[in-house]
C-alpha cells in the first residue's frame, strides 16, 4: 500500500470518527438558517404590505386635499354670493321703506281723483251714468280693500280716466231709462263724444237732446232731426257704413246746428 492511500484512510477514518453531538450542532445551525430566512422572507412580505398600504394612503391623501381645495373654492364662491345677497337684503329694505312712504301719499291721491272724477261725472253730459257711478263706486269699494295691491288700485283708476277720455271721442247708441216731465220712458240715445246727446222714446213719438248750457232736455220738432238720429242710432250701432251724418248741436254742447 502507497503512502497516499494510507493518508486517506486515515483521513476518512477521522471523518467517520465524529462526535454525534457535533452532528446534531450542525442540523441546529442549518434548521435556525431556514428558519431565519423565511422569517425574512415573512418580513419582507409585512413590508412590502405596509408600504402598499402607505403608497394607497397617500394617493387618497392627495384625493382629499384636492376635494378640500375644492371645497374651499366652492365655500368662497357661496360667500361671495352671501355677500351679494346681503347687500341686495339692505337695498331692498331700502326700498321697502320708500314704498311704505310712497302708499302713505298715494292712497289719499287716489282718493282725491275719484272724488274728482265722480264730481266730472255729475257736471258731465249725463249718459250711462248708472254705469259712470257704479264704476266709481266700485272704485271706492276696491281703495277699502286690503287684498288688492297698490299698483293694482292704481291701475284701476288710471283704467276709469281712460274709459272717461274715450267717451269723447267715439259715437255710441244705447237704451235706458228716461225721466222727462213727470214720467219715465225706455228711449234710445245716441251719443257723438261729449258733442252731443240726444234721445228718441221707443216708438218715435218724442226726440229731444241734452241742453247743457240749460243743465235740461229739450224736445226736438219736426221730420229732419227724426231722420239725422235714426240715421246717427244705425251708425252708432254699425248697421250702416260710417257716413257723415248731421244733428243738433245746442248751446252749451259746442255751439248750434
């Protein structure tokens, strides 16, 4: 035998000669490895969690300051606005106050033109005056009225002075009721603006017009006047064409005939 192979038995024979205690220390040290390395592995895992939790916290972080910037933005515009309306609140109290002021005066001024207007109306030529003197009892009626606004009140008196400026200048014919002499009679009027009244009693018997210079009817005589008011009543009432028609004009009513 070599020496060379004599060394590596006695080698192999050293090895196999180990103390099976420093076998098991080995196994230890190799099981405490694994172990370290899968509780690395298990921390590595927990850290990457937390840093995906923290990347997600902070990408919502950024999300809700971009809601509050936004929300501040929104608040300061609602402010703004606020303030506008506050101002507007002010200028309006304002004109609250003006208004009241202004109804304190413009109540006793309505009242004082349908005074004047009801006094026009008696001194005026004297046709529809049932219907002159309703319309400005009810205007009286509706200045009492809580329920009815100012401007309303206003527009209906403003409405009775235009009604008042158009009778004259257009021409109508109406019936109604007259008193004349000491009795009544149903007559038919003819009325041209505030020019001129006249009447014819139902069945033609009796014409007369409004004198107003006398403040009094006055009869008429004679075939003419009958035919310039029957011709004037077919006018009046558009059974024929507007033509120009002749009637009496007395004093006190613009001049004479």
């Amino acid at each position: 035998m070599s020496r060379l192979t004599i060394v590596a038995v006695a080698l192999f024979g050293a090895l196999t000669c180990v103390p099976a205690s420093a076998a098991d220390t080995l196994d230890q040290i190799e099981k405490e490895g694994m172990e370290r390395s899968a509780e690395g592995r298990d921390a590595q895992a927990a850290i990457n969690k937390v840093s995906d939790k923290t990347r997600d916290l902070v990408e919502e972080y950024g999300s809700e300051l971009k809601l509050v910037e936004g929300l501040e933005t929104y608040v300061a515009m609602l402010q703004r606005q606020l303030d506008a309306q506050d101002r507007e609140i002010v200028t309006l109290q304002g004109s609250i106050g003006e208004v009241a002021v202004i109804e304190r005066q413009i109540l006793p001024l309505m009242s004082r033109m349908i005074d004047t207007l009801e006094e026009f109306v008696e001194l005026d030529v004297p046709f529809l005056l049932v219907e002159r003197r309703q319309r400005i009892e009810r205007l009286r009626e509706l200045l009492e009225r809580a329920d009815v606004t100012v401007a309303e009140k206003c527009r209906r008196v403003f409405e009775a002075y235009q009604i008042e400026t158009e009778y004259g200048r257009t021409i109508e014919a109406y019936k109604a009721k007259l008193a004349l002499d000491s009795g009544s009679f149903d007559a038919d009027f003819l009325r041209i603006g505030r020019t001129a009244l006249l009447y014819q009693t139902v069945g033609g018997d009796r014409l007369g017009f409004w004198d107003g210079e006398a403040g009094a009817w006055r009869e008429l005589d004679g075939v003419p006047y009958r035919r310039f008011i029957e011709k004037g009543l077919k006018v009046a009432r558009q059974e024929i064409a507007p033509e120009l028609i002749s009637v009496p004009v007395m004093p006190g009513q613009g001049g004479a005939q």
